[in-house]
C-alpha cells in the first residue's frame, strides 16, 4: 500500500464503522472507493513526499522574499519619513515608507511592559508556529491547497518572527495604502482609521494564506470530510495500525 492510499483506507475503515453501527444507511459525501467527495470532486488527501517537499519551497520562498525586501527597505528608506515617501503611485493611494511595529497588527499591544510583549509577540507565537509546522509535517489528511496555504501562513510568521527577535527597533513594515475613512465616536470608545496599517510581504502572506484557507475548507470541503479533518488534526498513524489499513484497502478493492 502506498503512502498516499493510507488516508483513504483507514477512512473506509471508519465509514465501514459507521455502517455497521446505523445499519444500511451510508454517509453522503463519502464515495465506495473510501474516497470522501467535495464541492470540487473526490477528496485529494495526499502524504506525497513531493509534495510536502514542494510546501517547504514555498515556506522559505516567502521568509526569502520578505527578509530581501525588509533589508532593501532598511538600507534605502529613511525611517518614519511619512511626508516623503521612498516611492509612491496612483495619488498616494500607494507609498512605500519604513516604519517599526515593536507590537503586532495594528499595532495592538505597544504600550504593554517589556515582559508581556517578549511572551506575547515572540514565545506565544513561536509555539503557535511550532505546531502549525508539526501538523504541515506530520498530518497526512490535509489537502494540497490546505498545506500551500499554511506553508504560506508559516513564511510570514517565520520572517515577522525574525525581525522580533532580532531588530531591536521592531519589524520593518513598509507598504502604505489608502483605506475607507473609518471614524467611531461611541460613548467612550474612539477609534479613527484613514488609511491601511502599514504592512510588510510577511502580514499580507499570512492574511491571504488564512483568507484561502477558511474559504477552501468551509465551501470547497464537504461537512463530512470537514468534521473529519477537525477530528484528525495532527494525527500521524501508527504502526499498529498497518495490517488495518491493509486489510481496508484490500476490501476496497474488491468493492
């Protein structure tokens, strides 16, 4: 059996279960090959080694691109220069600037003690990160656009994680753009934004990577393949678990 047939098998498994245990129905979704059907076709749950090798590519190709364009930025552009821009397009719609963000998006978290933005904005993601690598590494149920969305959340959090640690000042952000006029006035909550938080190739990575993410796995997914990715998050199989998986993919095929 092939690394890329162990997924399917043991989900035949437990759809096998699931007959058995509500009698003749079936779960919708799930096709008689062990397959589980989405919006798109048949479920394309791969461990392919290629692949996984390819997700890494595209990891270090999104710390590459955002440390180059964060270290040109720092060598070129003068710091908090917000009148004379580096460079700028379409009436200002666009600038590119240098600034630091010793905190995280919208500079949430700046006036908080040294202590508290150590553990907040460099431990506390660090872990994150750990684990959203783990479950890319090790997680053999994700689809492929699942795991190129999450290498791609992992680049950008890899390149703003560097600058935390290792930029005094804070992470270089450098791309300004205009926004809606936003301006609230509520009792005693006050909030005004007129143009976008300056951003860097790092927080746009993770921002689209997490936007594909949610709208491929809530519309292209069907509920049962969903439910079971959520209940299989990180899960790796173990080798008591080969002869099973044997013994499903042989009762597939006969099927």
């Amino acid at each position: 059996m092939t690394r890329q047939d162990r997924p399917q098998a043991e989900i035949l498994q437990i759809v096998k279960g699931a007959k058995n245990a509500k009698g003749s129905k079936s779960l919708k979704g799930i096709n008689g090959a062990g397959k589980i059907k989405t919006a798109g076709g048949s479920g394309n749950l791969t461990g392919d080694t290629r692949l996984r090798r390819l997700v890494f590519l595209w990891t270090l190709g999104i710390i590459f691109v955002d440390q180059l364009s964060k270290y040109y930025i720092v060598a070129n552009v003068p710091l908090n220069d917000f009148h004379n821009p580096y460079f700028s397009m379409w009436n200002g719609y666009l600038n590119i600037i240098h600034v630091r963000n010793p905190a995280i998006a919208f500079s949430i978290g700046s006036g908080l003690p040294t202590i508290l933005k150590t553990i907040l904005f460099k431990f506390l993601p660090l872990i994150v990160l750990l684990y959203i690598t783990y479950i890319v590494a090790k997680d053999r149920y994700l689809h492929k656009t699942q795991r190129v969305c999450l290498a791609v959340i992992i680049g950008g959090g890899v390149g703003n994680m560097i600058d935390r640690f290792f930029r005094p000042l804070g992470v270089v952000d450098f791309v300004d753009t205009d926004f809606i006029n936003i301006d609230i006035d509520w009792a005693i909550f006050r909030y005004s934004m007129y143009r976008w938080p300056t951003y860097n190739v790092a927080d746009a990575s993770v921002l689209v990577g997490m936007i594909i993410l949610v709208v491929y796995t809530m519309f292209f997914i069907s509920k049962q393949e969903r439910a079971f990715l959520l209940d299989h998050v990180g899960q790796v199989r173990p080798e008591s678990q080969k002869s099973q998986d044997q013994n499903a993919q042989k009762n597939a095929r006969k099927k």
